[in-house]
C-alpha cells in the first residue's frame, strides 16, 4: 500500500506533528524521562500510519451510492473514529509515567473533546496530503497515456500514409481523371478511389469515427480490392444499422483486412473469406479462415499493436485476438457516442 514517496511524505508529516507538538508544550525540554518523547513520537506515527491505510482503503473501494464527496466524509469519519480509539487503549494500557503530563487524558468530558479535536486534526491532515498525492497520482497518469496516444496514433498515420505524397495533388488529379475519363469502369473505380484517398487525408485529423463512416471507406476500399482479386476475395459484412453511431479508431478494420490478405494464401478455387459482424456483447467481430503462406512474409505486427494501443488509450478496452489453425478473429469493442463523450 506504501511506496517511496508516500513513505517520505508520512515520515513528513509525522516529523511536523511531532515537532510542533514538542515546541508548542509548557515547560522545558528536559530529558527527565526519554520513554514520555518515545510514546509521544511513536502515538503520533501510528496514528498517522492507521488513517493513511484507512484512507487509502477507502478511496479504493467501489461505493456506487456515494458522491465523492460523501466519500471524503466517510473515510475522514473512520479515520477519526479508529484514530480516537486507537488513542484510548493506549491511555489504557501505558502507564501515566510514560506520558507527557498534558497529554495523559482521563475519562471527563472535556478529556474526551480534546481527544476528538486530536483525532480528527490527525484525520483531516493526513486525508489532505493523501488526496493530493493521489491527485497527482492521476495527473501523470493521464499526461502518460495522453503521451501514450500520441505515438500510436503517429505509427498509424506512418502506417497508412507513408506513401502519400502531395497528397492535394494526386486528389486533384483523380477528380480530373475521372471527368475526362468515358468508361464506366474506370469512373467508378476512379470515384472509390477518390473516396479511400478522402478518408485517409481526413484521418490526421479525428481520433475516433463514427462506425458507418468506417464501414462506408471499407465498401470503398474492398471495391479496388476486388478490382485486383476478384472472385479469391469475399468479404461480407453483417452489421446492423443500430451500430452506426458507434465509435472505432478509423482504419482498424482496413488494416484487419489488410493484414489477412498479407499473410494467407488465397486463389479463385480457395478464395480468402473475411466476415464483418457484431456479437451479442456490442462488438465487432472481424475473422477471416486461415491458408498460411509456404514462405511466410516478415512481420513486425505493428498494425495489430497499434489497434490494441489506440483502444486501450482511447476507450480503456483490450482488443481480443483469437488464432487457430483454420481461423483469425479479432473482436474489436464498439463504444457508443454518448459513452465517448461521458
């Protein structure tokens, strides 16, 4: 439950409580009896020590009826409350010889109100450095994983656009193509071509995208696919139109697709069949059967690392890979808009 530096910031606040106490009591500092600083030292540590793991136990519980707010409450009441209790079976059990005169408490009330203002100084000071360690905690947390995000989503930009060059030209130059083009063929295909080349010039700009805008680049991109391998190519796509506003990092499924025609072996008499659907659990499921090439091509895996890093950094979800010797699967969770957004 302790690390390093919550270890230094107790010893820390042990030494300022300590310290101050000794300096703001009456009389001199006179070692007549050094067991009186030992139990002084050594009550204060402890009770720092039991609200610090209270505190800590508390802010890890799951308490879904309560406001973080009504949590604070909570963990500074037990805290005081076992802070105060701890200090009375010491008054009982250790001897008034052993105790600063001040600080030996009897049973009377105004006894009892100076240990409650005691147990509660201690539990309120400890859950103030607690919580801003703590806050800190998340705030590097979050520039980590922001910094995190920002190199895969650089991979998948070199990934899917390191061949782009002059991007706004090769875009203007396909719209001119397809005007002064006369086949019907080659108009359609231009147009796929020119929504693919839209899509991945819009990429650098969104983290997240609607699952239909995905779905809609995908229909293009298996368009020019399927100009290069016809019939060896089946790719079917079951997903219902409820899903449309579902979010996904663009271009997940493209390199799943992407990746199965890279590594199988696949003809018109064995063709590579890949199937698009979602499951009962709200996710996407992206498989294709399994030919493994006779001289398999290198592979970093880069493309799958970067789909699982994006989904975890994005939306705290794993992706699930699921390979066997006639099958690929990769389920991919599907987060609806309003979740995002939340």
């Amino acid at each position: 439950m302790f690390r390093t530096y919550q270890l230094k910031w107790c010893f820390t606040m042990i030494g300022i409580l300590a310290i101050g106490t000794l300096l703001m009591r009456p009389g001199s500092f006179a070692l007549v009896n050094l067991w009186q600083y030992v139990l002084h030292i050594a009550s204060i540590t402890l009770s720092i020590l039991i609200c610090w793991m209270i505190q800590g136990y508390v802010k890890q519980l799951s308490l879904p009826g309560y406001t973080a707010y009504a949590k604070a409450l909570l963990s500074i009441g037990i805290s005081m409350v076992a802070a105060l209790v701890f200090n009375y079976v010491i008054s009982l059990l250790v001897p008034a010889r052993f105790f600063f005169p001040e600080n030996h408490l009897g049973l009377g009330y105004v006894d009892m109100v100076r240990r409650l203002v005691g147990s509660f100084f201690v539990a309120m000071i400890t859950y103030v450095v607690y919580s801003n360690i703590d806050t800190n905690d998340k705030l590097q947390l979050t520039r980590l994983e922001n910094e995190q995000f920002k190199q895969a989503h650089l991979r998948a930009q070199l990934l899917s656009l390191q061949q782009q060059i002059s991007p706004h030209f090769l875009f203007n130059s396909l719209s001119t193509l397809k005007t002064i083009t006369r086949e019907s063929d080659t108009k359609n295909f231009i147009v796929q071509l020119s929504h693919v080349y839209r899509y991945l010039l819009n990429f650098n700009e969104h983290q997240v995208t609607r699952l239909a805008d995905e779905l809609a680049f995908i229909r293009s991109y298996l368009y020019i696919l399927h100009q290069r391998f016809e019939s060896a190519l089946h790719v079917h796509i079951e997903v219902p139109e409820a899903y449309n506003n579902h979010l996904i990092p663009p271009l997940s499924i493209q390199l799943l697709i992407e990746n199965a025609i890279k590594h199988n072996a696949f003809s018109e008499d064995k063709p590579l069949q890949v199937t698009i659907f979602t499951n009962q659990n709200q996710e996407l499921v992206v498989a294709n059967n399994r030919e493994p090439l006779k001289v398999p091509v290198d592979s970093t895996r880069l493309g799958l690392t970067n789909i699982a890093d994006r989904f975890r950094l994005l939306f705290d979800r794993e992706v699930s890979i699921q390979q066997t010797d006639k099958s690929f699967t990769v389920t991919l969770p599907l987060i609806s808009y309003e979740r995002y957004h939340h």
